[in-house]
C-alpha cells in the first residue's frame, strides 16, 4: 500500500488511542502490515506509552518536570493574543450591545419627540435585549468550551 509513514505517525496515535474511524484502522492495519518503518513506529509508540503510562508525576526527575511545564507553556504569545481578542470582543460586544438595549428598553426616541409614530414597540424593546443577551451567553460559553478544548487536544497536528 502506497504511503507517506510522516502522515501516517498521527493516525498511529489514534489507532493505539482507539480513536480513529473503522475506515482508518483498517487503513492503518494495511500499512502495517505493508511497511516496516510504520511497524517499527507503532512497535516504538506503543512501548512508550505502556513504559509513561505506568509512571507517575512523583517519579520525574526534575529535569523531565522542568521540560513538561516548558512544553505546557510555550505558547504564552497564542495565549497574550487570545486574551486581547477576547477582551475586544467583549468590549465592543458588550458596551455596543448595552447601549441599543438601552436606547431599545428606555424608547429614548420617543421620549426625545413624544410622537407615538417614533414610539418602538413592546416586543421589540423587550425581544431584542433578550436575543443579545441569549446570542452573546451563547457564544462566549461556546468560546471558553473551545479554548478549554484545545488546551488538551491530541490530535491538533492531524491531517486528512
């Protein structure tokens, strides 16, 4: 079976993790039994994690503590970009939003003119707040989900 074993090592991963669709095991077991180097990969990987599996936190050195708290926080700049975007958005969203609810429940047009043509009606000055409020719970709950996803996702580097 022709392969490229650099793209097939994520899809080992998977395999040894039971992660992968049934198309792609039995892909992976083709390979497999086809190539040596990806034998030999898979023969490697899943001595590792049998060897780390077994190891506990306390069992370090603390060298090999030092370089997984590296690895955990080399991403600070990806982190200090998250945080600014998400502060924006916050921002915007929440002050452009709090001001049109405002104007929306205070009817401050009508207020300012008295004319009942520029009065906005009851579902609109009470619907509209509540659909902002629901959109933006909503998506911030989905953000936080996403960026607490991705802190621990394996498969990252994955490709189809």
């Amino acid at each position: 079976m022709k392969h490229d074993c650099l793209e097939t090592e994520p899809l080992i991963s998977g395999y040894l993790d039971g992660e992968l669709t049934q198309s792609d095991r039995q892909r992976v077991d083709l390979i497999l039994e086809d190539c040596e180097q990806c034998s030999l990969v898979f023969a490697e990987m899943k001595k590792l994690r049998k060897g780390v599996g077994s190891l506990s936190f306390d069992q370090l050195t603390e060298t090999e503590k030092s370089n997984m708290t590296k690895n955990a926080t080399s991403g600070a700049g990806s982190n200090l970009g998250q945080f600014l975007a998400i502060t924006g958005l916050i921002l915007v969203y929440g002050v452009g939003a709090f001001w049109l609810c405002w104007e929306l429940v205070i009817d401050a047009k009508f207020v300012e003119t008295g004319d009942a043509k520029d009065k906005v009606p009851m579902f609109i000055r009470l619907g509209l707040p509540t659909l902002i409020g629901g959109v933006g719970i909503l998506f911030f709950t989905v953000l936080f989900q996403r960026l607490k996803a991705a802190k621990t996702d394996k498969y990252t580097d994955v490709q189809i």
